[in-house]
C-alpha cells in the first residue's frame, strides 16, 4: 500500500533519446531459442539492423527470420560465411556453449564487436583466446549476464560496497531445482560441455562475485556428478542415455584475499532448494533468499545481520524495482547497454576481465572433480 501511495509521487523517467542517424550491422550466430529473445529486443532498438543469421541447421535461420518478420535478413550456414561475405558492426554469438569460443574469435578477427551469451565459454584456455582476440581487436567483448542489470543485483554489490558488513570472509551460494533438467542441446557433451554450471551455476557465482569485485580464485576442490539426467526414471530413455554432462556440482573455493566460497549447483536432487545465498562478514551478514527455479533471480527481500550497541539485530531491504532501461526487460537493457557501448566508445558492461575468473572457477570444479583433489589455479591478472 505505501508502496503504491509513493509511487504516486514519482515523476516519470524521460524516455532516453536515441540517436538513429546511423544504424548499426547486426548478425545473429546460431538461431536457437535464445536467440529469439535477443531477435526481440534487437527489433526494439531504433539505432539497429538486423541484416543476416546463421545457423549449422540446414534452413533454420530462414525460418527463424520468417517467424520474426525480419524481412530481407540473408541467412548462412555458419558463422563463418556470414562474417565473410557482410560487412557486420556487431553479432550476438547465441550459439551453445561448445561453439562460443570459434565464434567470438572469429567475428572479433574480423573487426566485429560481440555480445557472447553466458557462459563465457567451456574451459579457461577458450576464455584466455577470446580475450586475446578481444584486446588484439579493440572491439567490444562483453558477456550476456542479462541478471547484473537487475536492481536487486545492483543492490546487493552497494551492500557489499558499503562497508556495513566489513570484510567479507565466507559466501555461500548456489542454488538449483528439486527437478529442472533443460532436455535440449544443453544435456550433451558435444554441444554444452557444461551442464548445470554452465546454464545457471555461472550466475550464481555472477552475483556473488561481481558484488566482492571478482577476486582472483586460488584453490579449488570440486565434485560433479550426473546421477539424475543419466537415470530413465527421471528422463525419457532417450535424453538419460545422451545425457553426458553434470547435473549437479559443488565446490570449496579459495578466493585472493583470504575468502571462501562454498558452492553448489543443481539441475535436479532431492531437496526443494540447496538454500540461500549468504554471504559473511566482520560486521555484517547478509541473506540473499534463493528461488526453487533457480536462474539469477533474488528470491525474496534480503536480511542483514548486525550487532548494534551490544544487540543482535535484523533487518530486511526490501525488493527493488528496476528502472531505465531494466524496466523494459533485463534482456532489453542487457543488448542496449551492449549496443550504447559501441555508440559511444564505451567498455563491455559484463566485461571478460571479470567473467574470466567466473569461467575459470567452473572449469576448475571439472578438473579438480576428474583428478579428485584440490587444485591450484595459477590464472593472469586480466586488464
Ligand atoms: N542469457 C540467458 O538467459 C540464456 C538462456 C538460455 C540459453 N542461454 C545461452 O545461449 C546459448 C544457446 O542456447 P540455446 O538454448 O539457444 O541453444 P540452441 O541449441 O537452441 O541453439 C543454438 C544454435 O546455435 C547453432 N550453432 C552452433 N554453432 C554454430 C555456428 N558455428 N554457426 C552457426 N550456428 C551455430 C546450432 O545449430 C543451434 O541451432 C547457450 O550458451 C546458453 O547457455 C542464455
């Protein structure tokens, strides 16, 4: 009610203005089911022209253009010849994990900026090459978190930043579904190279580590496991013996700057939620409440921990709403912050210097849990 009563009060945000005097290249790699949401917000941005896809699948990319109704849209049958025969400024790389790598270098070769959906890409090395070819290109590189342009998420680093719970010293975070198992080119090998890290383990240690400014990660012991997509009880025969990545995975992490990260991550298990996000400090806890579908989102208001005067005491910030371009959708405000970056020669708003160290921890949890011991990450320092 008071919320309602408030908003009554508050003045309208002034549309921002566009300039449309140019209008940016795009092409659209791979044309599977994300990419129509990036198709419908690209359509949005009166400063954009789609003008070509691709996609490995004979025929999908015009069927693609033709249920969007982006007419004259040339389609290819890769990623390569549609870089080679246009003259492209920007390309949203949607394809599945396994290909972000060739794609990304490629385009960034060829003097094109790109959006590369998470994750970043499926071992540390590819991400190390991607971001050689981004710092030889000079384009825009940037990762498709759409969940750091959410007001909550924002929040939650200001908290962090604040001072009010000191120095952080232990997090815990993760998340996942009691039963939750994309069956699509998510499950195998040959495509996802991840599973469940990839899909949504990735924005749980987003959130976590974006709010701490991305410490470099030091140690890691891992464990992952497939024992629900490999089980026909759970899956149909069919997806249960094509099933070839992880379902579930854990890991205790060493973070520069003497902090823990404990997480975990799951697509299906036998609990309804492996609980909150929480994250500890000298002065101050906080409470992040996870959801049962876990997929970037806060789940809940958040609580804070204190002591005052002697007092152990609580309270809850309340969910915030977004704004600007995040009212229009995090999608949309994820491909404008992309495209303003191009416009006017700004930096990747989900930049590689970070995601690197995001990639690196989950490719770490794969190594460690094949060796099955701790491991020492020895990683650059990203500019
Ligand atoms: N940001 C989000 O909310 C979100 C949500 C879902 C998926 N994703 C990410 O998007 C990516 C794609 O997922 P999806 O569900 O759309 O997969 P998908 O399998 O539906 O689509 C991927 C498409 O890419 C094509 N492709 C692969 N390599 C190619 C190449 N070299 N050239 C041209 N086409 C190529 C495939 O043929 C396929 O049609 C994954 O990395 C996933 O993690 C992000």
């Amino acid at each position: 009610m008071a919320d309602e009563v408030l908003s009554m009060f508050q003045q309208a945000a002034a549309e921002k203005e566009i300039d449309t005097s140019k209008k940016l290249k795009f092409g659209i790699i791979g044309t599977g089911w994300i990419a129509e949401s990036h198709i419908i917000e690209l359509k949005k941005m009166p400063d954009v022209e789609i003008v070509a896809g691709a996609d490995l699948i004979p025929g999908k990319a015009e069927k693609f253009f033709k249920t969007w109704g982006v007419e004259g849209a040339r389609c290819y049958p890769d990623h390569k010849s549609m870089i080679d025969n246009e003259e492209l400024d920007a390309v949203c790389v949607c394809t599945y994990n396994k290909t972000h790598k060739e794609c990304t270098v490629y385009a960034l070769e060829h003097g094109i900026h790109v959006l590369c959906e998470k994750p970043m890409s499926v071992t540390t090395e590819e991400a190390l090459e991607m971001i050689e070819a981004e710092k030889k290109s000079g384009k825009i590189l940037t990762i498709g978190f759409q969940p750091r342009m959410d007001a909550n998420m924002k929040k939650i680093k200001e908290i962090v930043e604040s001072g009010e719970l000191g120095k952080i010293y232990y997090i815990q975070t993760g998340g996942g579904r009691r039963r939750g198992i994309p069956c699509s080119t998510f499950i195998e090998e040959k495509t996802a190279g991840i599973g469940a890290m990839g899909d949504i383990g990735c924005y749980s240690l987003d959130m976590v580590l974006n709010a701490i400014g991305y410490p470099k990660p030091l140690t890691i012991s891992g464990y992952k496991s497939a024992y629900f997509g490999t089980n026909p009880k759970v899956l149909s025969e069919y997806d249960a013996n094509r099933f070839s990545v992880e379902d579930f995975a854990a890991a205790f992490v060493r973070l520069e700057g003497d902090i823990i990260l404990d997480f975990r991550i799951a697509w299906a298990m036998n609990i309804n939620t492996p609980g909150d996000t929480v994250i500890l400090g000298t002065e101050g806890g906080l409470r992040i409440p996870s959801t049962d579908c876990w997929n970037g989102t806060v789940g809940g208001p958040m609580t804070i921990y204190k002591q005052v005067a002697g007092s152990q005491v609580e309270f809850e910030i309340p969910l915030c709403r977004n704004e600007g371009d995040a009212a229009k959708g995090l999608f949309y405000a994820k491909l404008r912050s992309f495209i303003d970056a191009i416009n006017n020669g700004g930096t990747a708003p989900v930049p590689t210097s970070q995601i690197f160290y995001n990639q690196a921890i989950i490719d770490g949890i794969v190594k460690s849990a094949e060796c099955g011991h701790e491991i020492t990450l020895d990683l650059p320092d990203i500019k």
